[in-house]
C-alpha cells in the first residue's frame, strides 16, 4: 500500500483478473522471506517493512487454476508501507500492475484474493 492508500495489484496472466502480489513458499525460506520475494520478483519492490494482517485457510480458499491445478490455499497476508525500488512487472506473469484506491478495486478480483482486500478494506 503507497502513502494515498491505494493497493497494489497485478492483473495476472494466468486467470486475468487483479491479484496481490504473492507465491509459494521455496525450500527453507519463511513466511515473511516468501512474501518480500514475491513483492520484489513481480513488482521490483524491496519490502523495508512487513506488517502481519491476517492468516487465512479453508473451504473458501480452494481455488482450480486455468491449466487444471487444483489448490486449497494458505495465505499470510502482511501489509508493507515501505519499500524501495521503481515498479517493475514480471512480463512471464502479470499483464499489468497498478495501484488502485481502496474504494475504486475493480471487480474482476482473483478469487483467493477477494477475502483479504475485502477484509482489508474494512479494517481501515
């Protein structure tokens, strides 16, 4: 999230609909690693600071990708206001990658995402 509150997003390649920044974990890494990993692979940004939000699990996380896959995600959502760096896509993944005010998300969220914007939002 920038200093105006407005959230990143990516418009991935795969599902084409607006996602945040994220990914699996590698071996040995944790889950705060993951998440500065993932922010700097797909946007250029190096997190300074990662504020836990919330861990979410559960029925309502089974997701079935494009090609197949079929997952139940766990996702640990942080929350990071300082960074560094000049936004930079991953041309392999994302289409685009935006920041979008809180109250103008569009609507074509990745569904393993809406539950965290959608609590984030309210949280604010």
């Amino acid at each position: 999230m920038d200093k105006n509150n407005r959230l990143l997003l990516q418009l991935r390649m795969d599902n084409n609909c607006w996602a945040l920044a994220g990914g699996s974990l590698e071996p040995g890494e944790t889950l705060e690693e993951v998440a500065k990993r993932e922010l700097f692979e797909e946007t250029g940004l190096t997190a300074n600071d990662l504020q836990l939000f919330n861990i979410y699990s559960g029925e309502e996380f089974y997701y079935k990708y494009p090609h197949g896959d079929e997952v139940y995600n766990v996702i640990t959502a942080y929350i990071c206001t300082k960074y560094d760096g000049e936004i930079t896509m991953d041309s392999e993944e994302v289409k685009d990658l935006r920041f979008f005010h809180v109250h103008a998300i569009p609507s074509n969220i990745s569904p393993p995402d809406r539950r965290v914007i959608k609590d984030f939002i309210n949280s604010i």
